[in-house]
C-alpha cells in the first residue's frame, strides 16, 4: 500500500540555475546530483533539513521522460508561469518573507491572510509558482472553509 510521498518533480528550465535557485535562495539542501546511466539525464534533487523523506527533483523538460513536443509545451507553460509547483510550509511567514525577499526570491502575492493560513506566492528561477503559506494553528488538516 501507499505509505507516502517520496519525489515530486518540478520541471525546470536550466538545471544549474534551478540548484542555485533552490539551495542558495531558498535554503534547500542539495541532496542527488548525478548522472543516470548512458542517457546522460541528470538526476537533482533538493529538500529540506527538516523533512529528509522528502525531495524535489528539479528536472528539465525532455527524454527520456518526455517527447519532444510535449517537453516544449512544458518548457512554455513553465516560462509563461503556468504551473503551480506546490505548498511550501513556515512556521514564521513574515519574517522567512522578508529573508526570501532579501535574498532576492520574487514574490507576485505578499502575505495575505487566508482561511487555512498566511500565504505568499513566489515564482522560483524558471517561472514556477509556489504557495508560501503558514497554516492556522492545527496545521492542514483537511478541514478547510468551503468558501475557500
């Protein structure tokens, strides 16, 4: 059965940039950075300290995940800033707000109180955009105002 999730890929535009991006700005850990067998595809992934079973792999669109035409569609709907890569979790939004900031993360949503929590939205390097968000108290669990 299920017993979690492990991996969750982001797809890039420029593998370096993105580890840059990730590890520098962010403040992820570097956790794989390898080549896989005689593909050449390049295996990153990132996470953080504080959930070690966790990871992201930071991937560029194509093979051998992908064709060609739909790795370019990805690429476009990456660079336009159509995906949303996820949830990113504080425990302090305004202040990591204000250091992500510093460091030069661009941020399209201050923090902006919500039903489930405070939430700021970021795009990473290559057009991504990520939920920033410190839950209410009692964290998510499920139980969110239906008029969210």
């Amino acid at each position: 059965m299920i017993k979690g999730l492990a991996v969750s890929t982001v797809w890039v535009l420029n593998q370096d940039r993105a580890k840059e991006f990730y590890t520098e700005k962010l403040g992820l850990e570097a956790r794989t950075d390898m080549t896989l067998g005689t593909s050449g595809t390049r295996w990153l992934t990132v996470g953080s300290k504080d959930q070690p079973d966790v990871m992201l792999t930071l991937m560029v669109p194509g093979p051998p995940a992908l064709d060609p035409v739909s790795a370019e569609a990805i690429r476009r709907l990456v660079s336009e800033g159509a995906l949303g890569a996820g949830v990113l979790t504080t425990d302090d939004i305004h202040g990591d707000y204000a250091t992500l900031k510093a460091r030069g993360v661009e941020f399209v949503q201050a923090p902006q109180e919500r039903p489930y929590g405070t939430e700021a939205i970021f795009r990473d390097d290559s057009g991504n955009w990520f939920s920033f968000t410190q839950a209410r108290t009692g964290g998510f669990d499920g139980e969110m105002d239906p008029a969210c």
